[in-house]
C-alpha cells in the first residue's frame, strides 16, 4: 500500500469516527459534555476542541507546502488558535458544524496529495515559536496519529458519560480483497 492510498484511508477513518463520536455526544445534554472528568483537557467539549485546533494548526502549517493545495486556500482564512487548549466553540451545535466542515476539507486534502509532495520537506513554527524543517509525508502522519490519540480519550470520556460510540477499529474500513 503507498502512503497515498494510506492517507485517503485515514481521512476516511477520521470522517467516520468523528461522526460517530459527534452522533453520540449529541445525545448528552451541554453540561454532561462541559463536565471536567480529569482528562489532559479536562472536559469531552475541551477535548474535542483541541483535537480541532490541532487539526488547524497543522492544515495552516501545510498550506504553506511548496506546491500548493487548492483544498487548504480555507485554511489560510482561518485564524491561528491562540493556544493548544482554547476553546475555538463553546457551543457543542458550532464545534459539530465546524468538525463536519473540516473533516471534508480533510478529505479533499488527502486526495491532492502527490509522492513528490509527501517526500519534500515542510519548513513550520511550532507554537512554542521553535524552527522545524521535517518530511512532510511523516508530518501527515502525525497529524492523523494525533487525531486518532484524542479521539481514543474521547471514546472514554464519552463512555464515563454513561454512552457507547461502538466499534471504533480502522479495520473495519479497510476492504476486503480476492484472495491470491
């Protein structure tokens, strides 16, 4: 499997957990979401707040490739979070939206990838203000690890709350083959 291929899988597989993690927190009333049950950002709301600001932070990052992305010219409207635990949407409905939205930039980005651009070198900032020069192709992959890191705590947290998101195993996606 190339890393092409690879990388449409895992945008598939964000659309669809984030659907799932999102069609189940719907079910919880606000104050149910906004609960601090001791995660790393406290509450499910914060948490899925941060896995979209880093979702942000890097889609920025990236549109700055050398070869441009047609998919990622949003991105450059977008501003900047402020902090890696800012709470862009308060307002569990506006975080849904805005999750929706970028998980089909996600898509688009994944399909415009090209091996010349995932063997070429990003040069970002991190939010620290520290210089990075690292292969992009290894920097995606990140950036899918990251989601699916925080995705895995919500899953917890969402069942701490008393509800079941179900199976959540990238298996589930990959197809099926003829045998050899």
């Amino acid at each position: 499997m190339s890393q092409l291929s690879h990388f449409k899988l895992l945008a598939k597989y964000n659309l669809w957990m984030n659907k799932k993690i999102y069609e189940t927190a719907d079910t919880l009333p606000e104050p149910v979401l906004e609960k601090d049950r001791g995660a790393f950002f406290g509450s499910i709301i914060a948490t899925l707040n941060h896995i979209l600001v880093g979702d942000t932070i890097w889609l920025k990052r990236f549109s700055n490739h050398s070869t441009p992305l047609p998919s990622l010219e949003y991105m450059k409207c977008i501003e900047y979070p402020k902090a890696l635990n800012q709470v862009i949407h308060p307002h569990f409905n506006d975080l849904m939206q805005a999750r929706y939205k970028m998980d089909r930039l996600i898509e688009e980005f994944a399909s415009e990838l090209t091996h010349d651009m995932l063997n070429a070198t990003l040069a970002y900032q991190s939010t620290t203000g520290a210089h990075f020069n690292k292969n992009f192709g290894h920097l995606v992959q990140h950036f899918f690890n990251h989601q699916t890191h925080h995705r895995g705590q919500v899953s917890a947290l969402l069942y701490q709350a008393g509800v079941n998101i179900g199976d959540t195993d990238l298996l589930l996606l990959i197809p099926e083959q003829s045998p050899i």
